[in-house]
C-alpha cells in the first residue's frame, strides 16, 4: 500500500525559463552522499553558533557576547528564544550581530502574570534573523534586561543558493523537510554546470567551524573559585560536580586526522588581593590553553598561550580551571566558548 505525504507548505515556484537558466539535472542524480551533503548545507545542518538555558532567574544580562567563527556560506544568524515573562511594564532583549556593525534584532516584552510552558499565558519563542556585516571571527552583542530568557540558541543561517557567482539555482522542499528531493530540479546558469553544486558543498563543508558549546552568564552570577598555586576545576562548586568538562568530538576531515585545534573565549577576572589565571584543557587530546592577562575588572579575553586539541577519536571532555596567587583571591569565570580554529 503506497503511502500519500502531503507536504506541510506547497513547493517553491522556479520558473524553468526565468533568468538565464540553460539546463538540468535531476538530484536523483547525484549519490547519496553527494545528496546528503547538498542537504546538509541547505536543510539547516550546519549546526548551532551557541546553546544557553537558564533554569534559574536571570532577569538582566549586559555585556554578554555569542562569538562565532562565521562560515564562507553564511551570510545570516537565526534566533530562537524561550521568553518566559517581563518583570515590570516591559522588558527587553537585543541581539546586534557582527559587533553591532551587522543588524539589530530586539523584542520587548509586556509584562504577564504567572506565565508557564504550557497554560495560558505561555511562554513566548522569539524568532529573529540578523544579516551579519563580517566574515571570520566575530562576536554578537547580547543584552537583556527585565526580562526571563530561558533559552537563547543561535543557528548559522542556511545559503538559499548555492554558488551565485556561477548562476546556480536549487529547487528546495520547503517546511520542515527542508532540502533536495528525489527528481527535483537542479538548474544551472550559463556560468557553470550542475557539478559546480558538487564543489561548492564540499568546499562549504570543509570550511564551516564547530562551535563546541559553552556558557554565558550574568558577571554578577559567575563561577567562582579559589585555588592556591594549583589548578582547580572552577565550574564544580556552583553546579556541584566533579570534574565539570563541555563532552565534543572534533570533526575527522580526513582519515588520520586525530585531533583538531580550537579557539577559546572567556569572560572573567580575579577578585581579591593577589592575581588568578585561567585555563581551559582537553582530557583526551591532552591540550590546553591558558588566560594570564586577567584583570581586576571583567572583560572578554581569547587564550594568550596555546591552540585547544580536541580529540577526532573519541568523546573529550573539555574542562575550565583557575589558580590564584594565594587563598584570599577568587577567579570569576561568567562565559567559556569554544570554536574550531
């Protein structure tokens, strides 16, 4: 008995003589794996910039920063928020990509009360697109304020096309089933032939960065610790464990690739009457990264020694550890993130 799918939205209209369209090719054409690829770039499979909740109240957040190593084919960000509730008249909250040169995306909030998941009111999802103004590193400007944010998650926007220089146009599924479909178009321009699809993907997947996770949180809720002349695991007291580490596996481009090196980002200081230091390790790579320029003031700070391994074999656990210079001296750590290098 055949089964009948009906697609949530109807297809994207191409017209086959718009434009400067010559030819065809049907994606049932290519091999799986060429098609899983195409997927990949276009069906949003490039993974998400940044995941942060906060179960408990956070009310305001100033200064924060999503720092992103931007993808060749990415051009937009995507926010999805979990807003619970305002606390007075109205809250806020902003996202200005690309240091603020990129755009700004902002939603107030009315206050409501007794506001929950599921009963009525509910909590609010925000869903923002912000077109960045860099390529590279960069960071997004992230700021609340009476306002609980219980999730903010920061995807990589999706290409809608796939190499404009030579005149490629792709016919898309569309809804939640995003990507090519069996026998549907692939056209291309003059520029170029179908094959060029091949090549960009492949480029594109090769140059995209991971982001290996990592938290952000208000300076005035920061981890903190205190370890003389030791390295101690300052992520442990606040969230009672032991041996806190963010679990990622490294990407394995090629087959004797072992490991792959990472970039981190840090906001913190030392607080007392001596100095502290930061640094983030990788429990099967065996690597580390250190922060020796803390100040008495918070600020942002990428490591000033060494380049992250982060192990393509197995599971690592990357973990977040401070020293001070005597015992009256806390390390505050309020943000830890990770990106492939």
């Amino acid at each position: 008995m055949s089964t009948i799918l009906v697609p949530r939205q109807p297809g994207s209209y191409l017209s086959t003589e718009a434009g400067s369209i010559r030819s065809k090719a049907s994606a049932g054409q290519l091999s799986l794996p060429l098609a899983h690829r195409v997927n990949w770039l276009l069906a949003a499979r490039q993974g998400a910039v940044f995941r942060g909740s906060w179960p408990n109240t956070v009310s305001n957040l100033t200064g924060g920063r999503i720092y992103h190593r931007a993808s060749e084919n990415c051009h937009k960000i995507l926010i999805v928020s979990m807003i619970e509730r305002s606390l007075k008249s109205t809250g806020n909250i902003t996202i200005a990509a690309s240091q603020g040169a990129g755009e700004t995306r902002s939603l107030d909030v009315t206050r409501v009360a007794n506001a929950t998941r599921w009963g009525d009111p509910q909590w609010q999802i925000w869903l923002a697109t912000a077109a960045l103004d860099s390529t590279g590193i960069q960071y997004h400007k992230v700021d609340w304020y009476d306002l609980i944010v219980r999730s903010l998650t920061v995807y990589e926007l999706p290409r809608g096309a796939l190499d404009p220089a030579l005149d490629t146009c792709v016919s898309l599924r569309t809804g939640a089933w995003a990507g090519l479909e069996m026998d549907r178009v692939i056209t291309d321009g003059s520029a170029g032939s179908w094959q060029n699809i091949i090549a960009a993907v492949n480029s594109a997947q090769a140059a995209t960065k991971r982001h290996a996770g990592g938290v952000l949180m208000p300076s005035d809720t920061p981890w903190v610790k205190s370890s003389k002349e030791a390295w101690a695991n300052v992520a442990d007291p606040s969230l009672m464990t032991t041996d806190f580490g963010f679990r990622h596996r490294a990407r394995m481009l090629r087959a004797d690739d072992a490991s792959r090196e990472y970039d981190v980002f840090i906001w913190a200081r030392y607080k007392g009457s001596g100095t502290g230091q930061v640094m983030v390790a990788s429990h099967e790579a065996g690597d580390s990264v250190t922060f020796t320029a803390l100040t008495d003031s918070f600020d942002w700070y990428q490591q000033d020694s060494g380049t992250l391994k982060v192990s393509c074999l197995d599971d690592d656990r990357l973990y977040p550890e401070i020293q001070t210079t005597d015992d009256t001296t806390n390390v505050e750590v309020a943000s830890v993130q990770i990106i492939e290098a």
